[in-house]
C-alpha cells in the first residue's frame, strides 16, 4: 500500500527533526565535557589561591561568581544568566597590597605555584 501525501510529509519532516536533534545533542555532549573540564580548572585555581592565602596571611577570594554560577546552575536558562551576569564588567581578579613578611625573603619553591 502506498503512503499518502501526509504520511510522505510526515515521515520527511520527522527525518530533518530527528538530524537537528542528533546534531544538537552531539554539540551538547562536545560542550557538556569542556564545561567540566573548565569548572575542573577552576577548582584547581580555587586550591592554588587557598594555598597561596594560607602561605601570605591573605583573603582573595577562591572563586568567582561566574564559576559557582555555572557550577550550580542546572538548566540552560540558569547558564544563560549567569553569563550575561558574568559581562557587567567587574574585574575577575584584585592584587591586593600585602605586608612584607618573612623579612621580605622569598619562601621556598613550590612547583604547583610557581
């Protein structure tokens, strides 16, 4: 039995909704993992500052709110909002003026901070 004209649509609109889906999640699963990767990175920045806080007596924050943003957003329209949040131009990091401790000598080397 032949199909009819709407089941002949039917079957090639579903055909193209079924690639844009494939293709979607695909970029998904690309961007998901580089998410990961980078929310990875940023732990491991948020470990070097603590340890670096601990060494000088500082308080410079461990994290940005763009991270834990991202870290805790959950849906698209979360991740959307943080990142026009992320653009109101406040800058990411702040040197702050520290005491000259240790009598000004430098401290012994650490390949994870230097």
């Amino acid at each position: 039995m032949a199909l009819t004209v709407y089941q002949l649509q039917y079957k090639r609109r579903m055909k193209k909704a079924l690639a844009l889906r494939a293709r979607a999640d695909r970029r998904a699963r690309a961007l998901t993992a580089r998410l990961v990767a980078t929310l990875a990175d940023g732990t491991t920045a948020a470990a070097h500052i603590g340890r670096l806080n601990t060494l000088y007596g500082m308080t410079v924050s461990t994290r940005t709110g763009l991270l834990n943003g991202f870290s805790t957003a959950g849906t698209s329209a979360g991740l959307t909002s943080v990142a026009a949040a992320s653009l109101d131009g406040t800058p990411a990091v702040v040197y702050v003026n520290i005491a000259n401790g240790n009598g000004g000598a430098g401290l012994a080397g650490d390949a994870d901070l230097d």
